[in-house]
C-alpha cells in the first residue's frame, strides 16, 4: 500500500515539473511508463487549465486516451476552460446503445 502511495506522489511531482518547465517529451514519457490511467488519476484532482495544458502537449491519440480516463469532474472543469478542443465523444449509456441498434437512422428510407 505504501509503495502504491509513494508511486502515485513521484508521479504526481515529475508530472507537476514536467507542466512547470513546459517539457512535452516528459510528459509523454510519464504516460508511457505510468499508463492512460494512472496519469488521469494523477490529473484529475488539478484544475481545468492545469488538465488542458497537460493534455495539449500530447498526440492526439494519446490526449483522447487520457480525456477518456478522466472522471466526469475533471473533464468538465478542461471544457469549462476552453478544453473542448479534445474531439472526445462522451461515453453511452447503455441505453442510448440499445436506442442507437434498435431506431432507424435519420433519414434513411427503407
């Protein structure tokens, strides 16, 4: 559990450098080594320019990878600032998935 814990404080210190000295190559070498989720879980408690920030100095593919891990909140707090930019699709509901097979498309004839 402390090592857990200690792990989750180093990243959130080199993560909070790499922002600081504006080293895009840092933080992509952080979400290699670390993974989507644990750099989400590191952002996610930060404020929305802190996420955006973090988020627009990597490739695209990588930036929706993380947007996706991110809770609710956080995500929220990025587009509230501006962050929309991350053409990320939110998430269905399982309902909306069934609704999505089971109605027709807009505009379709049959």
């Amino acid at each position: 559990m402390f090592a857990l814990a200690h792990r989750r404080e180093t990243l959130r210190r080199a993560l909070h450098a790499a922002l600081a000295q504006r080293r895009p190559q840092a933080l992509q070498a952080l979400l290699y080594s670390h993974g989507a989720a644990a750099f989400a879980a590191t952002l996610s408690p930060c404020s929305g320019r802190v996420i955006a920030d973090a988020l627009s100095t990597l490739p695209a593919p990588q930036r929706n990878e993380v947007f996706r891990h991110l809770t609710r909140a956080a995500r929220s707090r990025c587009a509230q600032v501006g962050g929309r930019a991350f053409d990320v699709r939110p998430a269905m509901g399982f309902f909306a998935r069934l609704l999505s097979f089971c109605l027709p498309l807009r505009g379709a004839r049959l």
